[in-house]
C-alpha cells in the first residue's frame, strides 16, 4: 500500500478529527494524511500482527505516537468489540457509540462479512459522526461504468482475485452494504475512475443524530 489515495481521500482524512477508529490500517502508510494536532487518540484494528512494527513506527513518524493505539483484531463486531473493551475504551454497560470517525481505507474489500461488519461499525460511530470511505468495488457499469472492466472484473474472480489476494473481492457493491449499514443524515459517495477493473468510491456517510 501507498500513500497516494485515489479522489480526495486525503483530504477527507485531514479533516479527521476527536476519538478515531482506524479500520485495517497495515503498516499506517497514509498516517501522514491525518493531522496529528485535531485527533484525540486513533485506536487502529489490524489483524495481522507482523504489520504492528511497521505501524507504530509510522505512528511515531507522523506525531501520533503516544496518540495511536494499535489492536490486534479485525473490524468484525465479535473480534473488534472484545478488543475495544480490552483497552479501556468501551464500556460493556454503556452505549457503543463512542468514536466521532470511523475510517475504512481500502479494507472492506477483504472483510469476511461485509454487512455485519459494517453495522457494527456504524453502532460505534456517535450520533452526527462520520464514516470515512476509500473502497474498490464493483464496476457500476449500468451507469458511469463499463461493461469490459465489469466483465473483467468476473474473469479475474473465478481466475482465483480473492485467492491470491488474501480474501480481497473484486466485485463486491461496497456502496449498497454501507448505505444499508445504517440510518444516515447524509451520504457523499463518489466514484474514481469508474471505468477501470479497480474503480473506487470515495467520502463519507454522516450517521443520524437520533442515534
Ligand atoms: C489493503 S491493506 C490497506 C491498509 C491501509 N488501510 C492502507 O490503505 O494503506 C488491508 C489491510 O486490512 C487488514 N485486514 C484484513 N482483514 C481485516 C479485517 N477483517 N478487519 C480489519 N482489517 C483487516 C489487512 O491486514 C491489511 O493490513
């Protein structure tokens, strides 16, 4: 992974800012894209324990050092909740919805269970908060697409995509999950080169303040 983000997904993460939970966050390579004097503490969910060196040192790197708590979980509710409550920073007798903004950058693609894992997400999210989104997805080709990546898209998957990719779906309608992940004042989602075999949505979903 690299720093470079596709749209204006770093702009999205400069604005971060409060309580922070960061979804899969690797090695922290886009770390530099938050600013490290508006955020309170980011609490980062990596699964794979060999990327937490590379990760922290990232941390220290960017000014989040003493700010970044790193978690060996990922973003599913029944690994990423025992390990929030772990670190002090759920309450098991209170509300989840602790986090002002939740950041899901090119990971749910790879999650085993898209809908749960995102509705998870959304219960952790404060009423008003934002959930910030940089994901490959499906090729819209009935509207801003094309036809030849989608079919693209089918060949690499049964061509074994999610095999030699640790899991990574190609043609998974990221979108449709999240705009059904939960009840949202607003959703700004956009796509970024819609007619390649990798096309991205990026932006954010502002979630109800009623919740
Ligand atoms: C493609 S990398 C993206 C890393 C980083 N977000 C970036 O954009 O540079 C995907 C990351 O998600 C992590 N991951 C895999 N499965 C996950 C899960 N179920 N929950 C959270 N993170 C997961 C991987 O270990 C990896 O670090």
């Amino acid at each position: 992974m690299s720093a470079d983000l596709p749209g204006h997904t770093a702009q999205l993460l400069h604005q971060c800012q409060g309580l922070i939970l960061d979804i899969g966050p690797g090695t922290g390579e886009v770390l530099s894209r938050f600013d490290a004097s508006k955020i309170t503490a980011i609490y980062g969910a990596e699964p794979t324990a060999d990327l937490h060196e590379g990760l922290r040192k990232n941390a220290e790197k960017t000014g989040l050092g003493q700010k970044y708590h790193v978690l060996r979980c990922g973003g599913e509710p029944e690994s990423l909740y025992p390990a929030l409550h772990k670190a002090g920073v759920l309450n098991p007798e209170a509300a989840a919805a602790t986090f002002d903004e939740i950041c899901c950058i090119r990971v749910l693609c790879g999650v085993p269970e898209p809908a749960k894992t995102i509705r998870g997400l959304y219960a952790l999210l404060k009423p008003g908060g934002r959930l910030v989104v940089c994901e490959h997805v499906v090729n819209p080709w009935k509207t801003e697409g094309r036809f030849v990546a989608r079919a693209l898209q089918w060949v690499y998957s049964v061509m074994g995509w999610p095999f030699f990719m640790g899991g990574c779906e190609l043609q998974r309608d990221t979108e449709d999950y999240l705009r059904r992940g939960g009840v949202w004042k607003r959703v700004s989602l956009g796509y970024v080169e819609p007619e390649t075999t990798i096309p991205f949505i990026v932006g954010e979903l502002i979630k109800t303040d009623d919740y």
